[in-house]
C-alpha cells in the first residue's frame, strides 16, 4: 500500500467525572481526570482522489450513519480550514464498542484530524486543530491529544497530567448502546465541587484520591441501563480490583488492578462468565499509542 499511514484511536476513560454546573445552551459544565488505555480503533489512509470511508473490524456492524459520518466531517472541516479538497480513501478499524462512553466516535473523530495533517502536508497550515476538533463535539479535544489530562468547561478545556502512574484496569461493556444526552438529562440533585489536583506520588496516593470522587452520571445511567449496575458488582466481586467505575455516560465500566497478571486473571474470568459481553484487560498510556499491526 504505497503513501498508507495509519493513526490509532484510544479508548478514552473518565477515571472520575464531577458534573459542576449546567450552561444556557444546555451543556454541563464537568471537572474530569481522562486517561486514555492502549484499547483503540485504527484509521487507515491511503492516497486517492476521491474522499471516502470504509468501516470493517468487529463493531464496525454496529454504528450508525452518523458515527462514521463524523469521521469525514472532520476531515472535510480540516480541509477547509486549510483551503484544500478533502481526498484520499479512509478505513475505519472499529473495535471499541459504539455508545459506549469511551469516547469512540471522537477518539475516530481525532484520529482523523492528526492523520489527514499528515497525510495532506499541512504542517499547521489548517489553523488551529484543537478548535476544528472542539468543533465536532465535547470529547474530541481531549482525543487529539489523548494524554492523561484533567478536563473542564464542557470537556474541551484540557489541563494535562504527565506523571499519572501507569494504571492496569479491565474495560467492560454489557454490549447495551447508551445515548449520552438522556444521562445528563436524567441527572438530578446538586452540581458537584472540581476534582481538585491529581496526586500523582504513588499508586496508593492516587486510588485514595480517586476513591473519594466519583463519577456524577453513573446513577442515572444505571437507572436507564440496568446492566449497569450488573458489570459494577461483578467488577468489584473480582479478586485485587481496587476500584470498579463507569466511564463516561456508559455503558462501559473499568476496574483498576495492581498490576497485568491480576487483570489477565480477572479478564479471563469475567469473559468466561459473561461471553456475550466485550471484556478487555488494558493499560493506560500516556501518550498516542501506535497503530497496532
Ligand atoms: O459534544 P457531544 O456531541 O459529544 O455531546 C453529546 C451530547 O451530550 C450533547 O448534545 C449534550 O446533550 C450532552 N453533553 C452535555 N454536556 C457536556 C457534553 C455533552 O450535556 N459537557
């Protein structure tokens, strides 16, 4: 494949997610700790005149007409940032569940921004590629960079954490799609404090931090998704899980180990118990993993 590149796309996990306030316009106002784990879709480009996308992998059979679609609109946004024609012949390698609060379509959404930079020679010549991204939705800026960071404003305004430890955790996902506009809308009660400052010291230091936040849309989420609540209790059933949470507005939940083995152990059990769910042990990386193959 002459001129292919190809650009990975991390699952994206709020470790913890405080919703702080309500704007005007109807979006949140959050303070979150986003990781992203070394679990991601991949972006193929190969050179051609015409602009299009391909969807293959294991989910690819499960998004919409809009989820792929956000993909070309991020390129066409770009390219007329940058005054040219979009072009060139895109494959999606979906492998992250779609709805799923991993942030999959924005993580594609990205990857499709860094990827076609390369592939078009822009060199910066497209503008400001955080505010294109911040264009095409909440999450997609914290996606272009995909490093630990803390997020406030509606998600868009990033403050990286470098010296996040390294953190093993199993993602899971009930295989239920969970629309994230009805969570917010069913979330009830008082607006939450800011996280505060991220210890980053030791492992220990950091889980007793992130034991005593939570994650705001976890309960109404589990009110529209019992299976939810099923995946939590699971989690937190599995031998050294220190903490179990959803990411996002879910449907997917992480647990956090103290390290690889007891993850695979823990992976292995719960994908045996639970065939028809999607189960992956994973890392977290601190910056944009590699394209695997
Ligand atoms: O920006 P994005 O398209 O990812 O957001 C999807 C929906 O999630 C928004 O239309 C809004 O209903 C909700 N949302 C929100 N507050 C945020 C992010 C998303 O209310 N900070």
């Amino acid at each position: 494949m002459t001129g292919a590149l190809a650009e990975a796309a991390p699952a994206k996990i709020n470790l913890c997610l405080h919703v702080t306030g309500r704007r005007d316009d109807g979006y949140h106002l959050l303070s979150t700790l986003v990781a992203f784990a070394d679990v991601c879709d991949t972006l193929h480009y190969e050179p051609s005149d015409a602009f299009s996308l391909v969807l293959d992998g294991p989910e690819a059979g499960a998004l919409s007409g809009e989820a792929d679609n956000l993909v070309l609109r991020a390129g066409r946004r770009l390219a007329d940032a940058a005054g040219i024609l979009p072009s060139g012949r895109l494959t999606l390698i979906k492998r992250l569940p779609v709805a799923s609060g991993i942030g999959g379509g924005s993580a594609d959404a990205a990857a499709a921004l860094r990827l076609l930079s390369r592939a078009w020679h822009l060199d910066g010549s497209a503008g400001d590629l955080p505010s294109i991204a911040a264009s095409l939705g909440a999450d997609v800026p914290m996606c272009l960079s995909s490093g630990p960071a803390v997020a406030s404003g509606i998600g868009d305004i990033l403050d990286p954490v470098a010296a996040l430890p390294p953190l093993h955790m199993l993602l899971v996902n009930p295989r239920r799609p969970v629309a994230t506009p009805p969570v917010f809308r069913a979330r009830t009660g008082p607006f939450s404090s800011e996280i505060g400052p991220v210890p980053t010291e030791s492992f220990d230091a950091f889980l007793g931090w992130l034991s005593a936040r939570r994650n705001d849309l976890q309960d109404p989420a589990m009110t529209l998704e019992p299976a939810i609540r099923a995946v939590l209790d699971i989690l937190a059933a599995q031998p050294g899980c220190r903490l179990a949470r959803m990411s996002g507005s879910g449907a997917t939940c992480f647990a956090l180990f103290d390290d690889a083995e007891i993850t695979a152990v823990a992976a292995s059990r719960v994908g045996q118990a639970f065939p028809g769910w999607w189960v992956r042990p994973a890392r977290t990386s601190m910056e944009v993993a590699p394209p695997p193959g």
